[in-house]
C-alpha cells in the first residue's frame, strides 16, 4: 500500500484519520485500476449509514474531499457532516463543516466562523467531533463507504 502525504492544516486532523483516507483511497485505486480507470488529482469520501433517516436517527453521513498539490502532498479540503431538519418535511442538510480549504467552520447553530479567529473553538470540536467518527468507523457503523472522483 502506497502511503500519501498530507499538507498540514490549522486543524489537528489526527495520524488515524489520515490513514483511514490512505486506505479507503488505496483500496479505491486498485479497483479501479482494475477496471481500467484512471486515477484523478480530487476525490470524495461519503460515509453512509443507509439506515440513518428523520424518523429513527442512526449514524450522520459524512463527506470528506481531499485534492493533490503539484507537489504530490494531499489537501484535505473540506470535513462535512450531515442532519436532518426540519419537522413536517425533514431535509438532509449540512450540520457541521470544517472548510479547510476555504478556512472556515460551520454549525449548524453558529452559522460560519473564521478558523484563524476561532482556532481554539474550532480544534476542540473537531477533535471531539473526529474521535467520535473514528469511533463509529470502528464499530461499521458505516454500511456504505464510496469514493467518487
């Protein structure tokens, strides 16, 4: 398995998140060489509990989209979470974003926020919201994991 670098960020993405990318990738790519596809400089990880709906909950869906400098080294660009809201017509929506790329967070209660100037903030929930994705990795509590270029 080959190992990629990723460029650091103003968030503590952990080693352990990392390597899950490394390997969902990984895993992605030699299927796809396989069926004779090319590989691209941009991918999309979605993370999704197919039983997860408004009524029951179960586990939020996830985004993660990570892109290659010229350089060879790993961007991650953005970390969304989804939920539904709403009550008569639940919507699935963006409940949390961290926009690495872009830096900036979102909650759903707090609306946008800049991650320089709320560095301290934006690190403790990330580093909770992160250990408990990992978490429910760990557990399979993602049934559909996919990678889309």
């Amino acid at each position: 398995m080959s190992v990629i670098s990723f460029t650091p960020t103003l968030l503590p993405v952990s080693n352990k998140l990392k390597s899950l990318l490394n390997q969902t990738l990984y895993d992605y790519l030699t299927q796809a060489i396989l069926l004779n596809q090319q590989s691209a400089d941009r991918y999309t990880f979605n993370f999704r509990d197919t039983s997860y709906d408004a009524e029951n909950g179960g586990f939020r869906p996830v985004e993660i989209a990570i892109s290659q400098q010229s350089s060879g080294e790993w961007n991650i660009e953005y970390i969304t979470e989804f939920a539904y809201f709403g009550s008569y017509y639940p919507e699935l929506e963006r409940s949390m974003d961290f926009d690495i790329s872009n830096n900036c967070w979102f909650t759903s209660h707090n609306s946008w926020l800049s991650l320089k100037t709320h560095q301290q903030d934006a690190k403790e929930l990330y580093q909770l919201w992160e250990g408990n994705f990992l978490a429910y990795v760990d557990m399979d509590a993602y049934d559909q994991i996919k990678v889309s270029c």
